[in-house]
C-alpha cells in the first residue's frame, strides 16, 4: 500500500511540475518577460546568457523573473498560501505579490496574474486528489528547470515560445 501512495505522490508532483511549468511560462510570456528587462538586473542577466550562446530573450524572462515577482513567484506563493488558507490564501498572495512587484518598479501584473490562475488550477484539480503540496515541489522543479539546470539551454527554449507569441526581444 505504501508503494501506491509513493508512486501516486511522484506521479502527482510530475503532473503538478508540468501544470506550474506551463502556468507561469505562458503567463509571463504573454506579458512580455522576453521581450526587454522590465527591472534592473534584468538585462545583465540576459546579456550574460546570450554571450554565453543563449537566447536574449530567454535570458531577459529569466532576468525579469529572477529580480522581480513574476508569474513563477505567484505560482508558488499562491500553493504555499493555499496549503495554509484555501482560496483565500491564494488572492491574498495575489496581493503580496502585487505589492512586491511595486516595491520593484516592476509595471506588469503577471506575477499576480500567476496566482490568481494557480489559486483557480489548485481548486480545481483538488477534485482529481492533486494537492498543494504536490503544487509546491512541481513549481519548485519548474523554477530549476528554467534557472537553475541549464540557463543557456532554457533561454533557447524560452526564445522559441517567446517567438510563438511574437514577443521575442529585439537584437
């Protein structure tokens, strides 16, 4: 029985990893995290990656998401205030991250876009037995896959959807 729940438990970080990849991806692209840095910091990062043979895209999204609360940072503060609160603690991260992205002149809502949808994607799939905490260790492994395994790799990923959503930056 013990190898049941251990193998549901995997498989549902797995699906979880994939719903948080995908979640804050396509939100943060859409409001145009490839596009140009939208805070300070941002364009060192993306310049560092496309003198390493990355993509200036993929490297301003990860730039944007590593000095302000974009949609990954929503994604998992909102499953961590889930966890505690429900649907409430999922607005109320909304919030916090809203904030925060003011406190970095950032002007973009994708951060509380990110957990507001999360917050309706944790209600959801509740009814299918995902939990929180399945939510929490899948953005988790969804932030390492885009900064910390391979940044060169994944801006070239980035650069590709970014292209898919004509929001690639100009070189």
């Amino acid at each position: 029985m013990a190898d049941v729940n251990l193998i549901t438990t995997i498989l549902g970080i797995i699906v979880a990893a994939i719903i948080c990849w995908l979640n804050f991806v396509i939100i943060d692209t859409y409001f145009g995290l490839p596009e140009q840095p939208g805070v300070k910091g941002a364009r060192l990062v993306g310049e560092s990656v496309k003198n390493r043979n990355g993509d200036i895209a993929g490297g301003f999204f990860q730039g944007n998401i590593l000095c302000s609360p974009d949609a990954s940072a929503g994604t998992l503060l909102a499953a961590c205030a889930y966890l505690v609160l429900g649907i409430p603690g999922g607005i109320i991260a909304a919030l916090f991250v809203f904030i925060g992205n003011r406190l970095c002149a950032d002007p973009g809502y994708a951060g509380s876009c990110g957990a507001l949808t999360m917050t309706i994607i944790l209600y959801l799939t509740s009814f299918v037995g995902l939990t929180p905490q399945m939510f929490i260790v899948g953005m988790v492994i969804a932030i390492l896959t885009i900064q910390g395994v391979d940044q060169v790799a994944a801006s070239k990923l980035i650069g590709k959807i970014a292209k898919k959503f004509s929001r690639h930056a100009e070189e």
